[in-house]
C-alpha cells in the first residue's frame, strides 16, 4: 500500500514541477495546492499573502501544534531588456543563474496572459564563429533569450505583448525514470509537497479514514437511513398540513386510519435528500470526520437509489405527467393514475436523469473531488432538471406555492445553494 502512495506522490509531484512558479509568479501553483488538498477532504485556504494554510486535524499540545512546509516558488527570470534585435535581455529571480540556464527552453509569461517559448544562448552562440565561446564568462549581460518567434527588432518584440517585467520561466525538464527515481530542475522543494500529498492520501485512506470499521460504516448507513425517511415524511405531511389538522380528532376515535392515511405512504424527495445530507452531517460532526469525505463516498449511491425508486413510480402509476397522445403510456390498473388515458412518463425521464447523475458522480467520486464540489454538482443538474419536468407532471395533489408546486420552489432554493457551494469551493484566484 505504501508504494501505491509512493506512486501518487511522484505523480503529484510531476504536475506541480508543470507549473511554472519562479518567484514571485506562484499563484497558480498555490490553486493547485489547495485544490489538491480540499479533493482530499482537508480544510484548506488562501492567506493574503498567497500561501496556503490546510488544517490536518489531529490534537494540540500544551506546546502548541506541529507545522509542515513546503513551499512551490523555483528560481527564474524576468525581462529586463527588450534589446534592438528584438531578443531579451534578462535578471535573474531567485538566484537562477546563467550558465545553469544556458540553452535551457524557457517560457516568457506576458501580464496580457499570452505566452511565448524560447531558449536561453550566448548573445554570439555560433562556436563556429565565436572564437572566445569556451572564454566567455556566462552571465545574464552576455546572454539572451532568443524567441521562437519571427521578430528582429524591439518593436516587432513589443507587438507581442512582450514587456520589461514579464517572467520568464525555465523549463524543469521532468522526467520518472524506469527504476522510480525522478528528476527535474527545481524538484527543490515541489517533491515536498507531493511526499506531504502521498503521506496524507495514505493517512486518510488508513488510520485516517472517517468510517474506520464495519461498525461506523453501518452507523454512517443508519443515520443516512433514518435521516431519509423522516425528511421524506414531514415533508410529504408538510405539502397536506390543512387537510392533516382537519384530521387530528383521529388520533382518538380511529389512530389506524390516521396512520394508514398520513404515514403509511406519500414521501417527497427533496425532503429525503436534505434529510439524508443533515443526517451524514450529523454523523459527521459527532464522528469527528470530514462531512466533504463522507459526501464523495455517499453521493453517488443517493441518485442510484432515487432512480429505482422513480422506476417503482412509474410501475404504479405515481408521480405522472399530463396527458400525450404522442409520447404517452396509458395505465390499465393503476389505483393512482388515470387509466386509458396515455400520459407523459415523466418517471421514466426522470430516472434517466439520476441514473446519469450517478455515473457523473461516481466519475467525481472516483477523481477525488471535493465532496462538497460535488454535492453542489449534484444539487444544481437535478434541481434544474427537475423544474422543468414539474411542468409536465399530471397529478395535482402534491402541493403548490402560487404558481410553482412546492418542489419546483424547494428546485430554486438547491439550484441558489448548488451554485453556491461550487463558488464556495472553486479555486480562488488573485487578482
């Protein structure tokens, strides 16, 4: 197992050394970082100094807590010098120097965003020629950058975008050999945070992992359970709560008929869901584990068991949508739907929806997204699909708040938190 984190590691550490992050130019080796460490559940976020502070849980001494570091700025160069025959004179950034960089490919970064290649040379690189090549001290006065560009002349340089304080980056030259061992210019320090990226992985794949036995696993799954049913019921006894005070003297002259009304049957999902998500939340918090971990393990299973449970709709004949003579399905028995009368199968559209839902999550589950990430992927697709599709739902006696049925008005509530969650969770960015 460990040579399997060992592994993840390496290739973690492989995509940071892609990021060019020479002093000064580090922010988007920063998002990595932070989107690497959130994927895994941690708390992780941006000081205004652009670090990153991840909180790795565990107990604080009287001594206080246990910091690790790492940091992700390389050595580079800046532009200095836009020379007459449009090539660059460059300064070092970090203590990057010359003849460590000489032809080197390197990568000229314009505050316009564009990007331009080119290699580091002896201002005369011809040995052919340059009868002092082996003599020539190699300093960033005696060389420039040339461009993989068609331009001899500052101002053809310039028509690029290319500018005295653009960075310029060298190219790591990152490669794993056949026998493990990797090797990159600037492995100092990125290799750090991939060994602190693998060793967390590992923990929180071990020791770590909030479900660590059968036992928590099948308390996660009963708090999940109990959670569900009861967010379904109160908010099917929600959408029918006139008619359900009317009822109440039940409870005294025939408790049976009150329950075989009122909680026997009917449930709403949107009230399962939020019952489900504030139930794990709830497990969470008293588990001490990441609410965002539980989130990707259980996510996916919740559209897979939504979408038999629509197919089980759709069998009864529940749920179903308006009249279509052209793409309807009459009911012959249904004691729910009308029947001979061809409807709309909005079930059956329905589940298709959650049964694509569950394959996209189970991708994200997969990849390692942040649970919160995904519960927003989850709770924008669905909500606004099932806005729609409540339009053509045939039955009426679900509930409505004007106009909108009373799902439709919980759709725009989870589409306003989906998007917020996937705001919430996005790489930040500075300005």
């Amino acid at each position: 197992m460990e040579q399997r984190y060992a592994q993840y590691a390496v290739e973690k550490a492989v995509q940071l050394l892609a990021i060019d992050s020479p002093t000064g130019f580090t922010d988007k080796a920063a998002e990595w970082v932070l989107e690497a460490f959130a994927s895994l559940g941690f708390d992780a976020r941006k000081t205004t100094k652009g670090g990153i502070l991840i909180d790795l849980g565990g107990e604080e001494s009287a001594e206080g807590g246990l910091l690790l570091q790492a940091h992700t700025d390389t050595l580079g160069a800046m532009v200095a010098e836009v020379k007459a025959n449009g090539r660059l004179r460059v300064t070092n950034l970090g203590g990057m120097r010359a003849e460590n960089g000489e032809t080197e490919n390197v990568r000229v970064y314009t505050r316009g965003g564009k990007v331009y290649e080119g290699t580091l040379q002896l201002c005369n690189a011809s040995v052919h020629v340059n009868g002092d090549y082996g003599k020539t001290e190699r300093t960033f006065d005696t060389t420039e950058v040339l461009l993989d560009e068609a331009v001899t002349s500052a101002d053809e340089t310039r028509a690029l975008g290319i500018e005295t304080g653009d960075i310029v980056c060298f190219d790591p030259r990152t490669r794993v050999t056949a026998s493990g061992y990797i090797k990159s210019r600037f492995l100092d320090d990125k290799l750090s945070v991939g060994i602190l990226l693998g060793y967390w992985h590992l923990r929180r794949r071990t020791r770590a992992l909030p479900l660590r036995d059968q036992a928590e696993l099948e308390l996660a799954y009963l708090f999940g359970m109990v959670g569900t049913f009861v967010g379904a019921k109160l908010l099917s006894l929600l959408t029918v709560l006139p008619e359900l005070r009317a009822d109440l003297p039940l409870l005294t002259s025939d408790i049976g008929a009150f329950f075989r009304k009122y909680l026997y049957a009917g449930f709403v999902f949107y009230g399962g869901l939020y019952g489900i998500l504030s139930a794990v939340w709830l497990y969470a918090k008293l588990a001490g584990c990441q609410f965002a971990l539980l989130a990707r393990a259980y996510l996916p299973i919740v559209p897979l068991i939504h979408g038999f449970g629509r197919l089980g709709c759709f069998c009864v004949g529940c749920c179903y949508g308006k009249p279509s003579e052209r793409l309807g399905i009459a009911f012959a028995h249904s004691e729910i739907a009308p029947n001979g009368v061809p409807l709309l199968p909005v079930q059956l559209i329905e589940a298709a929806l959650v049964f694509g839902l569950f394959f996209l999550l189970w991708q994200m589950s997969r990849r390692g997204m942040d649970g919160r990430r995904m519960l927003g992927w989850y709770l924008l697709v669905y909500s606004v699909g099932r806005f729609v599709l409540e339009f053509f739902r045939g039955d009426t006696y679900r509930g409505f708040i004007g106009i909108l049925s009373v799902s439709q008005v919980i759709a725009l509530l989870s589409i306003l938190g989906g998007g917020l969650l996937l705001w919430r969770t996005r790489a930040p960015r500075n300005a």
